[in-house]
C-alpha cells in the first residue's frame, strides 16, 4: 500500500463523513475536527517511521509533538504550554546537526523501492536485475526515483501518489513506459524516447495519481 495515498485518502474520506453527519445534525463537525486534527500528524509520524526506519528522528518528533497536540485539544492535558519550546529546541538541534533533513538517499540492488515523503525529499536508486517496481509517495515534499541502472521483472509496476509536491522517474533508453492513473488540478508526463523501443522491450508500468503537483518520466 502507497502510504501517502493511505494518508491523503484516509484524511478526505474522514473529513467528507465528519461534514455528512454534520448536515444530519449528528455531530459538531468543526467541534469534533478540532478536538482530534493531531491524529493525522501521528499517523503521518508513524507512516514514515515504518516507510524507513534508518530515518527515525523526524517520525518520532511528529508522534511525541501530535500526542501532546491530542492531549490538549481533547482537554485530558494543558501541554500546549511546553508543546512548542520542545518542538521548536528539537527543530533547532535537528538543524544545527542533521545533514540533508529527514532526506532519504538510498541506493544498491533491492528489487523493490518505497519511498514516503512528507515536507522532505527523497533520491532512490536502484541496480537491480529484476525490479519489481514499489510504491512513491510525496505530500508537500519530492521524490527522484534512478532506475538507469536497473532491468524490470516482468509486470513491473510502480503506485506513485503526489500531493503538493513532485516526483521524477529516471530510465534507460530502451524502456517503454506506460503511464496511466488520475491528475487532479496537476499532471504527469512521459518524456522517453519512444522510436527506440523495440518489440519484446523491457515494460515499465506507472500507475500515477497527482493532486496539485506533478510528475515526470524521462532518461
């Protein structure tokens, strides 16, 4: 599963039931999206801890900063006092010694690549002999995907999912690439040379969803 279509999906879908109970008279939508928003910053956390958890540091900020958000605005604790120094002195420490922040580079013969990204970048390559394909995600952030080195398994496919964000995939001349899925006030656009193909040539499949944002396949 595509963690940041997992996200987006599952935040629209919530706040588009939370507004139709709220026309039935049900509940208080604006109440109740108040009282539990920080939710989606621990489950944003919790995403990207399990999507790469050689990069901790930023997912465990956001589940310990969106646990004390939950605390306040469910009114079990006043932690809004502390909330923001903590964040703002890890943010500071983070700055002052982390290179590159939360971006992932990652590389070598994994058949497979996942990557999700959420106000952070990503640069992936892989070399495998047999790639599988695998999933992108980007929210607010961007994703470069190196596969020039690389030769796809048959049925190779990959699910990529922007939202605010970007994403470009790179092949080697010879690949034909079909590109499909649903822009949504965005758009996605194979730039690979196709009178190179020839018949029997190796098939990438890329399954494509773009929400204000963009994604591009090239050499």
């Amino acid at each position: 599963m595509n963690r940041a279509r997992l996200l987006f999906g599952s935040v629209v879908f919530a706040l588009g039931t939370l507004l139709l109970l709220d026309v039935a008279g049900l509940l208080d939508a604006g109440r109740t999206i108040g009282m539990w928003w920080p939710i989606v910053v621990i489950a944003a956390g919790i995403l990207s801890l399990t999507a790469n958890l050689r990069h901790w540091v930023m997912p465990v900020v956001m589940i310990g900063f969106g646990s004390m958000l939950l605390l306040r605005t469910t009114e079990v604790v006043d932690t809004l006092a502390v909330a923001g120094p903590l964040f703002l002195i890890l943010l500071g420490v983070l700055v002052i010694f982390g290179r590159g922040f939360n971006r992932q580079i990652g590389g070598g013969t994994q058949d497979r690549v996942n990557s999700f990204n959420l106000f952070s970048g990503s640069e992936i390559a892989s070399k495998s002999d047999h790639f599988e394909g695998g999933s992108i995600g980007a929210l607010f952030g961007g994703a470069e995907i190196d596969l020039r080195d690389a030769k796809p398994a048959p049925g190779a496919e990959l699910d990529v999912f922007v939202a605010f964000g970007g994403a470009e995939i790179k092949v080697p001349e010879g690949w034909q690439v079909v590109t499909h899925g649903m822009p949504i006030f965005g758009g996605f656009e194979n730039v690979t040379a196709t009178e190179s193909i020839e018949p029997g040539a190796p098939l990438l499949d890329v399954n494509a969803t773009v929400i204000f944002g963009g994604l591009e396949v090239k050499h």
